[in-house]
C-alpha cells in the first residue's frame, strides 16, 4: 500500500467500528486511544482493535483469540491474514457468539 493509504483505510475503518458499536442496544463502554479502541460490553466481554502501521495490519483481540486483517484491493476489504475471512462478517460472528448482539453495517 503506497503513501497514507493505510492511515486513510484504518480511520475510515476505526470509525465504522465505533458507530456500529455505538449503535448496539447494549450500553458498550468504548474506549479509545493511541491507535487501539477497546469496548467493554455488559457481559464483561471486551474486544480490542489495533492499528498496526508496521505491518498495515488491523488486529482485532476477543475471547474468540486475536486475528490478523490486512487490506485487500481487490475485495475492498480487510480479509484474515490465515483464513480470508471478511474482517466485517467476522466480526458480526464474534459479536453473536460472545455478546448474543447482532451488528448491521447497512447504517454505517
């Protein structure tokens, strides 16, 4: 990824996340600096994502395990370094399993 590209992707990115988890019925505590946001749900769950300008990686830790994304041109999306997965859909998944909340991009 050449020049800032990652910089724009990663915040374009970082505030999906916090508007979609914002907009969860759930009372999410978000905390964000220096690159990492965490949310802290009702149930104690905490999910953190990372920027990685190192690697242009986003990191996204939950009780799941950590995962790895990096950005996909092609598929305009972060995908998992290991499995390829969409690093949107996955995170629905997660927040289904650990917080019994469904997530809708489509307002984002």
């Amino acid at each position: 990824m050449a020049g800032n590209g990652y910089y724009e992707l990663i915040e374009d990115t970082f505030e999906k996340v916090e508007m979609a988890l914002e907009s969860l019925p759930d009372d999410v505590d978000i905390r964000s600096a220096e690159g990492v946001i965490n949310a802290t749900f009702g149930n104690g769950v905490v999910f953190v994502f990372s920027r990685q300008p190192p690697t242009e990686q986003l990191w996204l830790a939950t009780p799941g395990g950590g995962f790895h994304y990096a950005w996909h041109d092609q598929r305009s999306d972060w995908l998992d370094t290991k499995s390829g997965d969409s690093f949107y859909s996955f995170l629905e998944q997660e927040l289904v399993t650990h917080t019994g909340m469904v997530l809708d991009w489509s307002d984002q």
